[in-house]
C-alpha cells in the first residue's frame, strides 16, 4: 500500500462505506485518488467488493497498531525566557491544563498507556506522572549539553510503532490515532523560514536549502517497526560522534536528501508549537505562567502593561546568567535573570554597590533596575555593539587602555575578592564530592604556594573587575561615530590587586604563553617589570584553579563548560611550572650579577 491507499483503508475502518465522494471528503483526498485507491486495495485484497475491510487488512492493522508513545521533555526551553526560569516548557499550561497532560490525555484517548517521558531541567517537577498517569520518566543527564537525539538514544529500545512527540505542542485535535498503516513525520501548512524540509508532490519530506522555506515541522511522528529499526542504528551511530551534541532527534530521520517516512500534513492552526512567552500568550493570554516574576518587574519598573512589553528574545546563554532582549515603547532593553546556584557564589548587594560606586562616570552600560535581593537587573540595549575580538591587536590595546583607566580611578568599595578564599568556598559548594581531578590535592598545594610571592609583590588594591574578559568589553559609538568601550557584568567585581584582570582576560581568552605576554605589553605600554609579570602568572594559576573550581560546582548543578573547565585546570598546573621556571632564570641571573 502507498501512503493514499492507506489513508483510504483507515477511513474504511473508521466509517462504513457509502460512496467514493463521501469517503473522499472523510479521508481528504481527491475523487480520483479515491477510486484509484479502491481499486488496488480490492486488486490486493485489503477490501472486498462491498468496500469492506478484509481479515488480510485486519491483520495488516493489527501489525502497524500504535504500542507506545515517547514525549521529550528534558531541555530548558531556552527560547521561552522568562518563563524558562520558573517551569519546565513541558508544564506551561494553556486554558489551565499542562502542555504535557494534553498530550498524555490524548494518547491515552487512543488507548496507548505505555508512555516515556525523557526529562532533565527540573526533572522533579514531572515526578506527580508517574501516580496519575502512570507515565515512566527517563533521565537525561546531560540535558544542559546535548540536544534531544540523546534524549531519544536513551530510550531507543523502546522504538517500535512508537509516537514521538515534543513537550511543547498545544494539539485543537488528537493528533494520534488508534490505528496507523505508515511511518510518518507531522508538518503544517505554514512556510517557516526555519524548517529544513518541504513537502513535494509525492508527499515525501525533501531537504530544502538553509536559504529558502520549508513546511513548518510541528515534530510529532509515528514510527513503524520497519523505520523504527533504522532509526535506532542511526540514533547508535550520531550520538557516539561529538560534533552532533548538539542536534535534534530528526537528524537520524534523513537518508540522502529526503526523510525515511513520509509526510503528515496537518494545518497550521490544528497544531501550536510553544517556544516563546508571546506564543503563549497568543494562544492563551490567561495562562498562569504569563504572571511571571520577571514581567512583573519590567512592568513595575517601566510602568507599562504586560502586553506592551514584546519582542522578547532571549540572548546568547551566560556563563553565570540568562539574559534576554525585549523591547518596550519604542526602546529595547536586556533584562538578566541569575543562573543556576548563583545565590549562593554572587553577593547580589555587592553587585548593586559596585554598580552606585561607578555610576555616572561612563565605564559601565546605563543600569534602569537592579535588585540587590534577587539579582534582576534591567539594561537599555546598546545598538550595533561588539564585543572584543581577543586576536584584533587594535581590539586589545583599546581594551587595556579603557581597564588601566578604570584602575587608575583607585574607587573603593567596603569588600574584598580574595582569590584564595573563593577557591575553598567553590570547593565548599561540592557538597563533600572529591574533585573530578586525580592530582587535585596536588595541584591546590602548588597553586597555593604562589601566595607567598604574589603577597610580595601586590600593588594597591582598587575595585577591580575581576571577570575582565573579552566577553564583557562593549564597543558601542558614540554621537560623533567613534568607538567607545563600556565593561558590563560587575557581579564578581571587589577590592583587588588590579593586575588580576589581566590574569583574567587571557584565561577566558585561552591565550598561550606568547599571547599572554602580548597582553600584558598592551596594559605595560612603558614596559613592564620581571617581578610583576611573574605576579601576573601566579594569578593565573590561581584564576584558574579558582574557575576550574567554579566549573565543578556548576557541573553538579547539570551545567557543563566543555573545554573551557579543562582548560582552566590546565592554567592552574602549567603556569605554576612557569612561575618557577621564570624563578629559577631570575635566581641564576642574580648570581650571575653577584659573583
């Protein structure tokens, strides 16, 4: 049978017969299509000649029938900030229901029971399931650095006529069925810009080029045994490889150019897809999540209304927050949510006294909001703004230019960041864990020894930023066109030794010896001293040690930092090598002079 004849044979089992142009209005396809169909399902024995299902088409039915269904509801939900701060995507309620008991609810209509939930962010908030839905949850551990393919790697063993369905589909009508005859995937009718996959004449999903539309691809699919097979040994094969952590589930759907199932094709206003707080509140302005905290506070503070505050975007993820765009009468603004466990490694009233210190001496972006509390902090958005490029010469130099300046200052505020004291604190935060790192001990006690000799020779502590990295140097023009520099992010700012920033900017900028001595230049342009530089180094073995240390705290939170953590271990251990290797030529150079 191909997919129309399919679809002919299931509206046959769902209506009784009458005549070809009522079956075709049941069944959505064209007269001719209909009777050509009947005649091939008669030819092979699927109906006989009073248009009734055969026991070959009970048995085929019975084959094909839905066993289990698989719902991936383990990510953030970036997209959905602020509301991502507060549920997971999957409990979003429209019309007081949640997304994810809709779903459940219209499986369980067609009579599938045995349903996984793959869940990660908030994983205990779908806990209630299990009781009233008798749902199994499966946990993906590593939800904060993989996409959904691992999501459905771990329950592949399950795929077989299996529905996949995505958390975040608000469905009019039950999209599932009691009975399925083939393999398909669900788009609308709506051309999205986003999609990678048009329906063509054949009904089949083709690739289309990352420059032109496709159908939108709503995402839920059925999966006969037959495809389910394929799919599993791809799922295998792509969640082995690295380079795709980041992919959806669909990439093991395609074969060539064109998927491995065909098209199911609904229209657009059947099938809503949740990945923003607007959508949301399109499709439902009563919803209870659209109360969020956040909005509440744009609110307030602005003094708007809710529904004036559109265009919500979020940015690129932070290291430490999320942060999105919106905009608001005309003006965009960012607002800064605090990540994960930041309560308990920022001070926020700090923060907010860094912020009164530097106020109005155009160092830092322009502040409307800050709660010293909770740490919601709202920006106006600087248009057409760049961040540093840390291999730009002229990019750098501007940068050291602008934080010497800011050193020069000499501002004070009433709390110190001690480098060695933050190490034992992120240490503190692993809850009795030993580190993931074997020489650990070992590379503490070096790092350590370095205070002695940076106690030697500190200068003046002045509020330094202490997070100085390329990331946070904005370079926004001015009225007369020229580039100005403004530093953002003074959460971890305090009294400190100023040449820390230095240290600071080279290990986020994952400089190599000879880099970091270029930097250093830039800030030393009159030249700058052995014993100073040497200080330099210290501090960057202590930084990294001491954001190795954050790395692991966060780490058992489900963030994870790829490379960068790795990184920092290796600047605590092989710039405590160059500290006494510098040491050692200095010593021999001392004797040379003495003897």
């Amino acid at each position: 049978m191909n997919k129309q004849e399919s679809e002919v044979l299931n509206a046959l089992f769902l209506e009784p017969y009458i005549n070809q142009r009522i079956l075709s209005g049941f069944c959505g396809h064209s007269l001719g299509v209909v009777n050509r169909s009947l005649k091939n399902l008669i030819k092979e024995g699927y109906i006989d000649k009073h248009m009734r299902p055969t026991d070959k088409a009970n048995a085929e039915l019975k084959m094909k029938a839905p066993k289990n269904a698989i719902i991936l509801a383990a990510g953030f939900g970036m997209r959905m900030v602020p509301v991502n701060m507060e549920v997971p995507k999957a409990l979003l309620e429209v019309n007081g229901e949640p997304l994810i008991e809709r779903i459940i609810k219209q499986l369980h209509e067609v009579g599938i029971k045995e349903i996984y939930v793959v869940v990660g962010f908030m994983k205990e908030r779908f806990e209630y399931l299990i009781d009233v839905y008798g749902v199994e949850l499966v946990v993906n551990p590593e939800y904060a650095s993989k996409n959904n393919l691992y999501s459905m790697m771990l329950v592949s063993e399950h795929l077989s006529n299996t529905y996949i369905v995505p958390c975040d589909i608000w469905c009019d009508r039950n999209p599932f069925r009691h009975n399925e005859l083939y393999s398909w995937y669900m788009v609308s009718d709506l051309i999205d810009d986003e999609s990678s996959v048009r329906v063509n004449r054949k009904m089949e999903l083709v690739s289309v080029p990352s420059s032109k539309a496709g159908n939108s691809m709503v995402g839920i699919s059925y999966l006969l045994e037959e495809q389910a097979g394929v799919v599993r040994g791809r799922i295998a094969h792509l969640a082995g490889d690295a380079q795709y952590d980041g992919s959806f589930w669909e990439e093991a759907l395609y074969g060539k150019d064109r998927m491995i199932v065909q098209a199911r094709v609904v229209h657009s206003s059947y099938v809503v897809e949740i990945n923003t707080y607007e959508q949301l509140r399109e499709l439902d302005s009563d919803s209870r999540q659209l109360r969020s905290d956040a909005i509440s506070v744009i609110s307030k503070v602005l003094s708007v209304k809710r529904d004036e505050i559109i265009d919500i975007t979020v940015l690129k993820k932070g290291m430490t927050n999320r942060s999105f765009l919106f905009t608001c009468q005309g003006e965009k603004y960012i607002m800064r949510i605090p990540g994960e466990g930041t309560g308990q490694i920022i001070n926020r009233a700090h923060e907010a006294d860094v912020y009164q210190t530097i106020k109005g001496k155009q160092i830092c972006d322009d502040i409307i909001y800050i709660n010293p509390q909770n740490g919601y902090k709202i920006t106006k958005f600087m248009e057409g703004a760049r961040t540093c490029k840390p291999d730009n010469d002229t990019d750098i130099e501007k940068c050291m230019k602008c934080l010497r300046t800011f050193h020069g200052l000499s501002l004070k505020v009433k709390y110190e960041f001690d480098i060695f004291q933050q190490i034992n604190f992120y240490e503190s935060l692993w809850d009795g864990r030993a580190s993931v790192y074997k020489d650990y001990k070992k590379t503490k006690e070096r790092v350590f020894s370095l205070k002695t000799y940076i106690d030697a020779n500190a200068g003046q502590k002045v509020l330094s930023h202490i997070d100085a990295v390329p990331d946070n140097f904005l370079f926004i023009k001015n009225s007369s066109g020229e580039e100005e520099i403004r530093l953002i992010d003074w959460e971890y700012a305090g009294m400190q030794d100023p040449h820390v920033d230095i240290a600071m900017f080279c290990i986020y900028s994952m400089y190599d010896r000879h880099q970091t001595d270029h930097l250093i230049q830039a800030y030393f342009t009159e030249g700058c001293p052995d014993n100073i530089r040497i200080k330099i180094y210290c501090y960057i073995a202590a930084c990294g040690l001491l954001w190795s240390n954050w790395c692991e705290y966060k780490r058992n939170l489900g963030v994870e930092f790829g490379e960068y953590s790795l990184r920092q271990y290796r600047y605590a251990k092989d710039y405590y090598k160059i500290v006494q290797n510098e040491l050692e030529i200095l010593e021999r150079k001392d004797n040379i002079k003495n003897a």
